[in-house]
C-alpha cells in the first residue's frame, strides 16, 4: 500500500508490540504537521523557505489529509512561515485520523482499554509488518551510505528535528544524520524544503514546551 510521508513517520514512532508512541505528543503532532507540508513541497504543490509557504500547484492528490492541508494554505489571504502552518496544522487529531487510516488499511490494530481500571487508552500495535519494514530497509539504506530520494530524506530529517532518530534508528551514524537533515547533498530546491521544514518543527516544539513549562510554573 501507499503511506505518506507522516504515516511513514508515524510507524516509526510506535512501539510495534505495545502500540505506544517513542516520543511524547508536542514533538510527535509537530513533526506531523510538518511532513504534510514536506510532502506537499515534494509534491511540487508548494515551495518553501524560511519566510513564507508558496502554492504552487493547487491539484488535489488524492489524499485526504494532504488535500485538506493544501486547500487551507491556498485560501490563506497572507504568505505565512512554515512554523507558522506547523503550529496551525498541529494536533491529536490529525495523529489519530492517520493512526484510524492505517488500522482501517490493516497495518496497526486498534486495542481500547483503561489505563489503571479508569482511564481510556487507545494502543496502535503493529498488525501488518511488511509497510513499516520497507520503510526501515529504506531508510536505514540511507544511513548506511546509499543516495537518499526526496522523499526519504525528508522523513530522516523529521525523525530528527523530533528527536526520534536516536529511539527508531540507534545505532545511525550521527553525522550521517546530520549531513541528510541539512541536505548538503541534494539539490537547492529539496534543501530548502529539508531545512525550512526542520527549522519550523523544532520551532513548534519549542514553542509548546515553553508554553507548557510557563503554564506549569504559573500554576
């Protein structure tokens, strides 16, 4: 089956046998946020840089998710930054349409249950192995020294911007990390895309655990 660059990074950050995100929830829904905008730029329907976000081409996809997102940011009245459509483009929800679309496609499963006998808890464990292991194997061919596609590079530099890299992949080459996720060995166009993004995201994160941290002390 085809996935999307943010269900690829979504099988990533699960737990295959307990169906439990690597991450906690501000890095894992603002590096959502963020491959939707990557793919659409990889798609050629945006551009991005560090100042604004472009509508390139208004076509549809064929994806819901990414449709949506696409139409949103072309009826926007101003050119908006990357962190910006990151923060707006961020939430659960989002997370578990795309969680629901891979358990209704048969690779994760969906266990309700309480947490403690009281509250509920949804657990996404692996069903159908062989989507995420494609994954691995390509991007762990990446790592190991192989020429990344657009694609690939894009879901590594996520991974890092959101500090998942050290959890799925640990025994990644750390400066092999570093040279894709700064796109030093690609063209401008998808350099640019891997570097706006990767400044936006860990921008969204920084912002929300700011907040959080000032909400907390505030108290």
């Amino acid at each position: 089956m085809t996935v999307t660059i943010a269900e690829e990074f979504l099988l990533l950050a699960y737990r295959d046998d307990k169906g439990t995100p690597l991450i906690d929830s501000t890095r894992l829904d603002s590096a959502l946020a963020g491959a939707l905008l990557a793919e659409l730029a990889v798609a050629g329907r945006l551009e991005l840089s560090d100042k604004k976000v472009a509508v390139t081409d208004p076509s549809p996809l064929g994806d819901a998710e990414l449709d949506a997102a696409l139409t949103r940011i072309a009826t926007e009245s101003k050119a908006r930054k990357p962190a910006w459509w990151v923060q707006r483009l961020k939430t659960g929800k989002l997370r578990t349409r795309l969680l629901t679309k891979l358990a209704e496609s048969g690779v994760l499963a969906e266990e309700r249950g309480r947490a403690l006998g009281i509250f509920p808890v949804t657990r996404w464990p692996e069903a159908h192995p062989g989507v995420e292991a494609d994954v691995r194997e390509r991007v762990s061919a990446v790592l190991a020294g192989a020429t990344p596609d657009p694609r690939t590079a894009v879901l590594i530099a996520i991974a890092h911007a959101a500090k998942l890299d050290r959890k799925a992949f640990p025994d990644a080459n750390k400066q092999r990390i570093k040279e894709i996720s700064e796109g030093a060995w690609t063209a401008d166009a998808v350099a640019k895309t891997i570097a706006a993004i990767n400044a936006a995201t860990m921008a969204a994160i920084s912002a929300a655990t700011t907040a959080a941290a000032s909400s907390g002390s505030g108290g």
